[in-house]
C-alpha cells in the first residue's frame, strides 16, 4: 500500500499549525506561534489562542500546501488533533478539518495529541530518514504532561509512571516565573543553565526513593520559591545562571533516573523523549550518556519537531491509516487529560 498523502492540523493549545506528510515523510510543516500574544500575561489565556487559531488557520493551511508543492488531488485524508487540549483552541482546527473533508470529499482521521508527540521522534524529512515507530519506551514531558509509556504498538501503551503534580515544562515555567524570566520558562532557563554551575544550589530530587516510576515537581517549585524568599533574586548573571543550571539538573537527574529504572524494567531496547521539554539540552546529553552507560539506543526528535507541530499529527494518521485504525465517522473533541492505559484515544 503506497503511503497517504495527508493535510494535517493541530491547534490544541498556543501554535497555529499545518503540514503535509506522506507517511511518515514530512513535505512541510508550518507552525504560526502565538508565544509573543500570551508572553505579555505570563501564560495562555484561552480565550485569545481560540481567536488568533480562527485569523491563522486558513492562511498556515495555504502555506503548508504550498511548500509541499501539495494539491489537492494527490490527498488522501485530513488529519487533526482531537484533543487533549483547550476546548475552544481544539476545536477551530476540528472544525476546519471537517469544513475541508466535506468541501474535498476527504476522509478525516482524529488524532490524540499525546500520540502524535509519540510518533515525532520517527519522523523524516530532506534532513533525517524515518524510524520503525514500535516497539519503545518513551519519556513525554511537556507543559502539560510528564508520562513514562511504554509503546508495544501503534494504539496499544502502557503508562508506567506520571507526575503526581507539576508537569515537568510546568516546573520549568514556573521557576522562570519565580526567577523573572518570563513565559515559556524551558528555552531560557535552558539557555542560562548552559552558563551556570549545577551543584551550586542544592534543589531536591522528589521521589527518588524506592523503584515506583513517578513523578512530582511541585516541591522543587517550591524550594525554588523560598530560595528567591531567602536570598532575593539572583543580582548578577552568574548567579542567576547558576540557579537555572542547579534546577535544570534537578529535574533532569530525576528525568534520567526515572527512565533508566523504566528501561530495566521493560527491557526496551529503543528509549525516546518527545514533548516540548525534550527540547531541553541538559537532558538531552544526560539521556544519550545513560544509553552509552546502559546500552540502549535513543531516538530523540530534532527541535522542529519537540514542540507542537502538525507533522506529528499527520505521522500519526499516517500511521493508523496503513493499520486500518482509522476512527469512523467523524472525530468527537474531548479535553480530558494524558494517554489512557491501552489505547490512546478513550
Ligand atoms: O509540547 P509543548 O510545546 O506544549 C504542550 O503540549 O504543553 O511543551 C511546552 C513546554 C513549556 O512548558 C516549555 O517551557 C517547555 O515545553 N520547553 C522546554 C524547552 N523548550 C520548551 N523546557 C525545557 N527546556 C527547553 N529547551
Ligand atoms: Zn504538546
């Protein structure tokens, strides 16, 4: 069976974002960021990312088509994410897809934004080949979410451990909060972590004890609160660079060793990290040197590719189409939280 050509959409939560794909083949991906709208308020507001999805869609949806040099007769399906997400940013892109499909006469496939992240990491383009997608266990830490899943195949995971509180990319959004530095926290705590000595604030590492595999962060939010109480606000870039790197490595050391002891269990033999923290540099080195340390390998997806995107949507619909998992009739938003055990979808 060739491999179909799909227009995919996701605006589950702050990008705007459209790509066309050839199975797991990425012909474009365009992603319409609204980080500069929702910075001002340290945080999104839901109500302004529905509005900025309507005025962005359609001319992101042009251009992907166009830098694919994409038409509409070679498409097969339109793919978009069903959710998890916020309700009304979801559904501008539900309801696109559906206005296409109709005026197309397309198929539309529903996609779990949780399996999209899933699949990035196996994606390929002009610059990198595809992967094999199953089996693997994989590390998913964003704004929302810090799961550890095991994927035996395409529709069929376990979820080995997930934080009891903060997701991890909250963490980091919060402590820059609490440090000054602005909405989204992760790229520059990453970026003054690099500058900065790790061991000089002791920050704690949760749950580290014992062999069950989940997380909390909500305590190191906490202890970075009372650090800025104690001492104020670092007065010199040194020193703030200094916190960014003690916190970075905080949570990347529990990250790592949460995933090692997942990868003894599973025995998996291929590990991945997916979601917007996988962005993250510190853990990005930490994890390929647990692999040399450990001998597994590791399939990380490039920067384009950590964030949202709408080329993991369509990856992922790619996916179920060859499996014949394709969700009839129509896709149904839901705003419910994580991958449930089993299935991705509920
Ligand atoms: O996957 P994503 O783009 O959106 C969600 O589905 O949540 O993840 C966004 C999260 C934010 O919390 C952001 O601070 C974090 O990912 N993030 C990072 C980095 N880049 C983005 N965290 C740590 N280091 C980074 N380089
Ligand atoms: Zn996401």
């Amino acid at each position: 069976m060739p491999a179909p050509r799909i227009v995919a959409l996701e605006s589950s939560c702050d990008e705007t974002a459209c790509a066309v794909v050839e199975g797991l083949l990425v012909r474009s991906s365009v992603v319409a960021s609204q980080i500069e709208i929702h910075a001002q308020f340290g945080g999104v507001v839901p109500e302004l990312a529905s509005r900025h999805h309507l005025t962005a869609v359609v001319p992101v949806v042009r251009e992907a088509l166009e830098r694919a040099g994409a038409t509409w007769d070679g498409i097969d399906a339109i793919a978009v994410t069903e959710g998890p997400g916020l309700v009304g940013a979801v559904l501008v892109g539900v309801q696109v897809a559906r206005g296409l499909a109709l005026a197309r006469g397309l198929p539309i496939v529903g996609v779990h934004h949780m399996e999209g992240h899933l699949v990035s990491p196996f994606l390929g383009d002009a610059q990198r080949e595809p992967g094999e997608f199953a089996p693997h266990l994989a590390l998913s830490v964003s704004g929302g979410h810090s799961e550890l899943v095991h994927v035996h195949r395409l529709g069929e995971y376990t979820v080995l451990g997930r934080t009891r509180d903060d997701a991890a990319g909250e963490a980091f959004d919060k402590a820059a909060k609490l440090l000054g530095l602005g909405y989204p926290g992760g790229p520059v705590i990453d970026r003054l972590a690099a500058e900065g000595d790790p061991r000089a604030v002791p920050f704690p590492r949760a749950m580290l004890v014992g062999d069950n595999l989940e997380f909390s962060f909500s305590g190191l939010k906490t202890a970075v609160a009372v650090f800025v109480d104690q001492h104020g606000q670092p007065s010199s870039r040194q020193a703030l660079a200094d916190v960014c790197a003690s916190f970075q490595a905080a949570v990347v050391e529990v990250l790592v060793t949460k995933l090692r002891q997942a990868r003894k269990k599973t025995r998996a033999s291929l590990v991945t990290i997916v979601g917007g923290v996988s962005a993250n540099r510190g853990l990005r080195a930490a994890l390929e040197q647990a692999a040399s340390a450990d001998g597994f390998s590791v399939r990380m997806p490039p920067l384009r590719y950590c964030g949202d995107n709408a080329a993991m949507i369509g990856g992922a619909a790619a996916l179920r189409w060859s499996a014949g998992l394709v969700p009839e009739p129509a896709v149904e938003v839901y705003a419910s939280l994580g991958i449930d055990e089993g299935r991705a979808r509920p």
